[in-house]
C-alpha cells in the first residue's frame, strides 16, 4: 500500500513539473486583450473581431442595443467613425445577463484605451 501512494505521488510530481515548463511565460503571450469575440491588439493598435482588423483610433461609439427577431436580445455592438464601414456585431447576451453584457463592454473600452486608442463613448439602447 505504502508503494502504491509513493508511486502516485511521483507521478502526480512529475505531472506538474511537465506542465509548469510546457506552459510559455504570460509576457511573450499578451500581445493582445481578448473580450468576447475581440481582440485588441497593443502594438498594431487594432481591433479585430473574425478576419476584420481595424485601427482602434476608427472606433467611434461601443452600444448595447435591442436586436434578433421576435425577441429583442442585448447585443454588444462596435460602431466606426467611417460610416462606409458596417458595425460589428460582438457579442449578443440573453436578457437576464444585461450585467454581463455592461461588464464586457467595460473591458473593451478600456483594452481599446490601453492600445492606445480614443475614450470610446459607451451607450446603453437597451435598458431604456
């Protein structure tokens, strides 16, 4: 019995050796914030959500606001300063997590300013 619990202690030792070394240090990692569907990449200074990339200092208002059919779910919704550009669509919530979706907004407008973009003006169309 004793060298049952020997064995798996060992094991369980060499487990977590391997993957604290397996793991790359935090620094080289976060080049980027990551919130919903986004990321805001520092050094480029963009945004980008799928394969749409975007300058962070283009983002003119972030809004919360009522969209889907039949029901009206929060959406999270990132608008630019050139209005040839389609909004994005980020993130959609069901609406009894109206919290959550503020808090997302939050993060983003705040990983936007990090990276050096404008303060983006934060609406909320759905609660009124």
């Amino acid at each position: 019995m004793d060298v049952v619990v020997v064995v798996v202690f060992f094991i369980l030792a060499l487990f977590a050796l391997v993957k604290r070394w397996s793991v790359p240090p935090q620094e080289l990692v976060d080049d980027y914030y990551k919130v919903a569907n986004v990321k805001v990449w520092r050094q480029e200074q963009t945004i980008q959500f799928g394969a749409q990339k975007m300058p962070v200092g283009d983002i003119s208002r972030l809004a919360i606001e009522g969209r889907g059919k039949p029901n009206k779910f929060p959406t999270l919704v990132l608008y630019f300063v050139d209005p040839n550009v389609k909004e994005w669509e980020i993130a959609r919530f069901p609406p009894t997590r109206i919290d959550e979706a503020n808090s997302v907004q939050s993060l983003i407008r705040e990983a936007v300013e990090k990276a050096g973009g404008r303060s983006v003006v934060c609406l909320d169309c759905f609660s009124d």
